[in-house]
C-alpha cells in the first residue's frame, strides 16, 4: 500500500513569474515557471549566474512575493496568507541556510541554535539545550558546541547553520549556494546532511548552487537558464543527458 | 534573552563600549549636577539646618530665612501660648555692610541668637566656650572660609558692622555661606547693627515643641494671624532654598547642563545600538526567513539598551560619590549633597534614557528583510 501523500508535491510552484524594476529598466527574472518538489527528496536547481534560481527559491520559500502564479505548500497558498499567518508558516515548516554563515559573533555554536527554538517556539531552556546538543551531535560539532564562531572552520560553521535550520525539523529546507564558500570535503558533508534530512527525516529539501560535483548527491536535478525551466530531471537522466551533451560537442 | 543580550555586550564590548561610556557619563553629570546644586542651595538654609527650632514664625510671606523683615517682639507670647510649644526665643536675621579695615565693604548676613546651651536660634557649630566670648557687645565669630572675604586677619581683628565696631572672637570651620559670610553674634550686638531691628522687634520667633511631631498643629494656628507667617523646620528649608533655586537662575543653568549630558548620551547610546544592529542585520535576516518575530529582534535590542543603561550606572555612581567626597574634603564643606533618593532619581533618568535610545534605534530593524540574504 502506497501512501498517497508521498505522491502528492509537498511544494508546488504554480506558472511563477517575477520581474525588477520598472519601465525600460524593467527585468524579468521568471518566466511562467512551475514546479514540483516532494517530500522525502532533495532537489538540486542549477543554471549559469542570474538565471533566476534564487529568485525562484524566494518564492517558493515565501521570502519573495512572486507577480503572478501561485505556490502550494501543504495544502496552502502560501502567497495567499497574511504576512503574519506566512511568518508563522516559515516559523512551523521552514528551515534556511545561506552562502553566508550569518551566525552572531558573541553566541557558541549551541546558542547559535537553542536561539531558535527559544525565540520561536518559546521552548525552555532545558529543552532548547537538549535539542541543540542532539542536532550539534548529528552534525558531528557536540565537542564544538561551546566554540564561537571565530573559533570554527568555515565548513564547521555551515554545519551549525544547517544545524540552525534544522533544530525545527522543517518539513522544507532552503539552501542558497551553501557550498560555494567551502573546500570541496566540507562541501560534499554539507550536502550529505542536507541529503540525511531529506531521506532520514523526510524533509523536502530545495539547493541551490552551479557546482555540478553536487548532482551525485542529490535526487533530482531542475536546471534553469534564463528565468525558465530547462530541465526537470531525475538525477541519472539528468547525468546521461549530461554526458550526452559533452560527447557531442 | 537576557543571557543573549548580556552574552553579545560581553563578546562585542569594543563595539558597545561608547553607549556605555555615554551612560555613564549622563548618569555622572546628573548625579553631580543636582548634588552640586542641592549642595549649594543647602548652605541657604543652614540658619534653619543647624538650629533647634521646630517651628520658625516671621513677616507675612516672607520668601526665605535671609529675606526676614521685622515683627514685633510681642508676637514671642503668641508662640509662648500653645500648648504644644516647650519654650521660644526671638532670632535675628540680615543683611547688613561690613567695613573692611583697609577699606571697602562686604554685604554679610548677621545672626543674633541666644547663646545659652539651650538656645534654639544658636547654630550648632558655636563651642560652648565660643558662645562664652560673644557674650561681650561687639564681639562676632565668623568662618575661617570668609576672613579673606571680609578683609580681616582673623582672631582679634576688628572691622564695622553698620558703622558699630566689631571683633572677630573665634572662627567657625565649614560654614559656608552663598550670599553673604554668615557673623555669629548676640541678640545685643546684632540688634545694634541691623538698621531695620530698632525698637521692639524681632526678625523670627523660634518655638520648641514637646513633641515635634506637634509643630504643624501650631503652624496651623499661628498661620491664622494675618501679620505673621509660620513654617515647621523642614518647610521652612525647603521654602528658603526652592526660593534661591528660582531666584537665582542657577538651578535653571545647571538643569540645562544636566539635560545636554542625557541628550549626549542619548544620541551616542541610540547611535552605538543603531550600528550594532546593522552589523549584525544579515544575522538576524536569517532569523527573520526562519520566522522569528520582528519583535523577538526589538526586545533583543531594547535589553540591550537596558543592559547598557545599567552597566553605565554602576560605572557612574561610585565616580559621582568619589568625586563628591574629594571635592567635599578640598573645599572643607558639603559642596555635593547625594542623597539616595537623588541617586536613585539620576539612575531612573539614565536608564529611561537608554531604553529610549534603544527604542530610537529599532528603526534599524526595518532594514532586516530576509530576501537580502538571496544572492
């Protein structure tokens, strides 16, 4: 018996468009773009610098208010909400992580997480410090959790981003470029946590990034050029396809 | 929360160290400012601080204790009648001129007392041996701090008052005087020498209670005559100095300092926030798209302010209570008064201050937006 929810898009962007600016300087960035995103999976959107993947992850992750077109998220429109019932969208379903640490400079590794759940669920102390340590422990940082930031590893500081994002356990996970500022190691455990909380936890995580050393991690490739969807792939279609490209060029 | 606040203040001090200073610095000037100020209008009222009276009566209206104009001395039996009052005694106060022996003139303010030890008009730092020496007619004993003022040498000196002879006899030590060098004297030799005490007059009527609690009863009652005012000790003090806080201008200058110091520190705290949020906007961006209320980000901010506000203080008030003590101990007087409820009013006025600031500075937060963390 297969449950019908997994065949249903957790995430559903619905002929999406968005454009910047206006008059003659006006720019636009998504073109009648929709698209699907289930739980369980992770999703890797590629495309060349301004092609309009993170205007897109903005979007479906209810940072960005698109022009027209809708997205469906568990059942909700999500442009359709207030902003406050969308705050609290994100706030319940939605985790983050960004090229950028952005960690505060004075917190350890663990304040850096207790900090969200404390803030946002007003859980206790106690608990935020017993769901830190375990997510720091998945991560491999629970001899780290008392360091700060200036005292961790670039590729260690992502993780006690993703250990930001994750604390909630999100049903989606949006990750800008989060490898671009890392060796290619840190980078591929990043992923690899980013791919357990798909599989393990069943969240529904979106990345974005252009480096292609990451399409073996993850389960379906959507590539974008030009505010336009190009492909919409499972991994090893997109890989053949791939190598195709190359063999005939 | 807090923890959060005070952990950031710790790690970032550098960062923080101005808003603090500047706290600290509005907290300082207060302090000072009005316990310079209290200080200063205190010494007005030492004819009244220092004495044993606990109802003073005078001239209708009469604005302070050194502005007294005359009464009958008929008026002692009013006081001498009430029930409550143990015992009264007539009190001269004014303002006379005081030839210099070399030449030239000072306004001085003369007081003539009782000088027996249960005299309630004589000021407390008079020995029993100095009220001995002024009982001779013409005899005054004035501070060490004045001799240089009135232009004498000090003990065994003589100068005019009023154009009557006078004799410095003894020196008082830390009665300092604002208007004029206060002249200890007799009733006799202060009545020779105040122009406006001829004939049966007095410039106050002292009374003495059983039980002090008692004075504002006789207050009441003796306010009921129309050619004399009454006021308890503590109203009259106060009266004497809120008059020469007005009058002078002075308590204006000084609030006009004290205010620019909280305008300062609020600008430099307000600021000092306001760029310790910036610096760390994209921070709490990612809070923002995590869901974090905005609020949760102002009330970080505003206890940061409060944090500020309350390291500041602590920095402020042993500085102001220093400095009080070492100018008190140079000058010889109570220059600073600093009650504590002054403390506790300069460190409620501070802390306001900086939780204003912090509210002044959450207009950094309207920058926060989550979008802006997308590349």
């Amino acid at each position: 018996m297969i449950d019908d929810s997994l065949l249903m898009p957790a995430l559903q962007g619905v002929h999406l468009s968005r454009s910047f600016g206006q008059g003659e300087m006006k720019t636009t960035v998504l073109h009648d773009v929709s698209i699907e995103l289930y739980s369980g999976q992770i999703t890797l959107l590629m495309g060349p610098s301004g092609s309009g993947k993170s205007t897109l992850l903005a979007i479906l992750s209810g940072l960005l208010r698109p022009d027209g077109g809708k997205v469906m998220a568990l059942g909700n429109d999500l442009w359709a909400l207030s902003d406050q019932e969308r705050e609290r969208f994100r706030l319940r379903h939605c985790g983050f992580i960004f090229q950028g640490y952005n960690l505060f400079n004075a917190l350890t590794a663990r304040q850096q997480l207790e900090m969200v759940v404390r803030w946002g669920e007003g859980a206790s102390a106690r608990d935020a410090r017993r769901r830190a340590d375990d997510i720091l422990g998945l991560l491999g940082l629970s001899k780290k959790a008392h360091l700060r930031p200036a005292e961790l590893s670039g590729g260690e500081k992502q993780r006690v981003a993703i250990g930001r994002a994750l604390i909630k356990d999100p049903n989606f996970c949006f990750a800008d470029e989060p490898t671009s500022a890392l060796d290619w190691s840190s980078g591929q455990q990043v992923i690899e946590l980013l791919r357990s909380a798909a599989h393990d936890r069943g969240a529904t995580v979106l990345v974005v990034a252009h480096d292609a050393r990451i399409i073996e991690h993850v389960d379906r490739v959507v590539d974008m050029e030009d505010g336009r969807l190009r492909q919409h792939e499972e991994r090893e279609t997109f890989l053949h396809n791939a190598v195709a490209r190359q063999q005939s060029v | 929360m807090a923890s959060y606040s005070l952990t950031t203040l710790f790690h970032e001090r550098q960062r923080y160290v101005p808003g603090v200073l500047a706290v600290a610095f509005s907290a300082l000037l207060i302090a000072l400012q009005c316990g310079l100020l209290l200080g200063l209008f205190s010494i007005t009222s030492i004819p009244i601080d220092h004495t044993k009276a606990d109802v003073w009566m005078g001239a209708p209206a009469v604005l302070s204790v050194d502005l007294g104009r005359p009464i009958p001395e008929s008026t002692l039996a009013r006081m001498g009648v009430q029930p409550e009052v143990e015992r009264c005694e007539i009190y001269l106060q004014g303002f006379a001129f005081w030839s210099k022996p070399e030449g030239g003139s000072e306004l001085c303010m003369v007081i003539g007392s009782r000088l027996s030890p249960d005299s309630l008009g004589k000021i407390d730092k008079l020995t029993a041996e100095q009220c001995g020496m002024l009982a001779e007619e013409g005899t005054v004993i004035i501070d060490e701090s004045d001799v240089k003022r009135l232009g004498v040498k000090g003990v065994g000196s003589t100068a005019e008052i009023s154009g009557h002879p006078v004799r410095v006899v003894s020196l008082t030590r830390g009665l300092p005087s604002l208007a004029g060098p206060y002249v200890l004297c007799s009733i006799p030799t202060a009545k020779k020498r105040l122009p406006v005490q001829q004939g049966q007059t007095t410039t106050y009527v002292l009374g003495k209670c059983r039980n002090p609690q008692d004075a504002p009863t006789v207050v009441q009652r003796l306010n009921s005559y129309k050619d004399v005012s009454a006021f308890t000790t503590g109203d009259f003090s106060r009266r004497t100095q809120l008059h020469w806080l007005l009058k002078t201008k002075a308590g204006i200058a000084l609030g006009y300092a004290a205010a620019l110091g909280l305008l300062v520190g609020a600008v430099v705290t307000s600021q000092t926030l306001y760029a310790a949020t910036v610096a760390s906007m994209r921070e709490y961006a990612v809070l923002r798209a995590l869901g974090i209320p905005r609020w949760r980000i102002a009330w970080m901010v505003v206890s940061q302010s409060f944090w500020i506000g309350i390291i500041g203080i602590a920095l402020a008030l042993p500085a102001a209570f220093g400095l009080a003590w070492t100018l008190n101990r140079t000058m010889g007087v109570a220059m600073v008064s600093l009650p504590w409820w002054l403390q506790s009013a300069a460190a409620a006025v501070t802390l306001v201050m900086a939780l204003l600031s912090g509210l002044y500075a959450l207009r950094s937060l309207r920058q926060i937006e989550p979008a802006m963390l997308l590349r």
